[in-house]
C-alpha cells in the first residue's frame, strides 16, 4: 500500500513540475498515471482536466472533470474546472450553474494522502479560464472567450490581484470592443484598484453603449457598479504614476 501511495504521490509530483515547466504533454501522462493509481480520488482527474484545458483538448477536459466529481460531488476544484471547460465550449448557461454551485454549495474538504497536507492541482482557476479563452479565440468563438477572460479577470479581482485583471478584461475588450458586460467587469476592475476617476468614466461610457445596445441583466449590474463608485473616495493614485 505505501508503494503505492508513493507512486502516486511521486507522479503527482512530476505532473507538477512539468505543468510548471510549461510542458503540458508530459504533464498530462504523469497525471494520467496517477489517476490510473488513484482513480477513487478527485484530485488527479482534476489534474488530468487542467492539462487537458491547457492542450485545447475541450471535450476530453469535460470528462475528467466529471470522472472527478463522480467520486467527489464537491470538490471545488474539479467544479471551477468544469466551469471554465464550458465557457470555452461556449456553454454559458451550464457554467453559470456550475459557478452557482460553486458560490453557494458546500466547500470541498481537503484531501489528504497518508496523512500528508492537502495537495493542489497545478493549474490555478485563473489560468485554467485564461487557458479556455484562448482555445476559444482559437477557435473563432469570440463570445467564449470573452466569457472566459471575464471570469478570469473576476477571479484574479477577488483575490486582489487587480493588475491581472486588467490584462484579462483588456483581452476581452481586444477581442470585441461593443460587449457591454467586458466595459461592466472593467469599471469593477477600476474601482478595485481605487481609481474612482477611470470606474465612473467606464460607467457613463457604458450607459451611452446600453442606450444603442440594450442588455438587461448588464444594466441591472451597472445600478449596483454606478452607486458603488459614487460612494467610493476620491482617487488618490493616477495610472502610470
């Protein structure tokens, strides 16, 4: 049993190093064989979907991810997974039920193997929705992509890494400048970094844009966005500056 665990363990540890060292193909076969050697436990099959998201490989993504949460329902990694291989299969509605979950099921306890901590998989959520926007653009569905790099950017903007949620808002503006909801999540990104100034510009900008492009469910957003700015302080720092 402990041989076992420790090949497991040692392939799990290599899948790392290699996702790490960008060499996604090598990471997927030692991911791989370490759901061969622990196929009951989520956690290497959430591995092997990461790679897979990575690789472009959408449909074969969606497997692992369910294969993971066939034996852990909860598992929240596996479920962020899920939900960013929908958005880049444009499935937009699945994966907004997904991201429900998500906020408001139960959180996944920790894994532990043999008593060790808890491991992680070695493909964060923002980079697993960074990755599925890019297969999306690839792909020629702009709409996908821009869901992605939104939930990507929302994702870096509630651990506070707001830089990193510029770059992925301005990705999805690149890609269509008109999408009324890229304009909402970068007023949001404004007002997180403290620069009132830029997220009320953002926010009269975006009026003009719903009154020639009407969107319901982003107009009912802005209300909250455009009395969140009013009420926050003066800009204090200048881009650049």
């Amino acid at each position: 049993m402990q041989d076992l665990y420790g090949r497991y363990a040692d392939a799990l540890r290599l899948g790392h190093q290699r996702a790490a060292e960008g060499k996604f193909k090598d990471a997927l076969g030692h991911y791989q064989a370490a759901a061969e050697l622990a196929g009951e436990r989520a956690l290497p099959h959430v591995a092997v979907g990461g790679m897979f998201l990575r690789l472009g490989k959408i449909r074969e993504a969606l497997a692992a991810y369910e294969r993971a949460l066939s034996h852990e329902p909860d598992d929240v990694d596996a479920l962020t997974g899920r939900a960013a291989a929908l958005l880049a299969a444009g499935r937009r509605a699945e994966a907004a039920q997904v991201q429900e979950l998500i906020a408001h099921g139960p959180q996944a306890a920790g894994q532990a193997i043999l008593g060790h901590p808890t491991d992680t998989t070695a493909v964060p959520t923002a980079d697993r929705l960074m990755a599925a926007g890019e297969d999306a653009r690839a792909s020629n569905r702009a709409s996908a992509a821009i869901d992605a790099w939104l939930a990507e950017s929302a994702e870096h903007r509630s651990a506070d890494h707001n830089d990193a949620a510029l770059d992925a808002c301005l990705r999805a503006l690149a890609l269509d400048s008109s999408a009324a909801r890229s304009h909402l999540e970068l007023a949001r990104v404004w007002l997180a970094r403290g620069w009132k100034d830029l997220a009320a510009e953002r926010v009269a900008l975006l009026e003009r844009l719903l009154a020639l492009q009407p969107d319901a469910p982003v107009s009912a957003a802005l209300r909250d966005v455009a009395a969140q700015v009013a009420a926050a302080p003066a800009t204090t720092e200048q881009p650049g500056s």
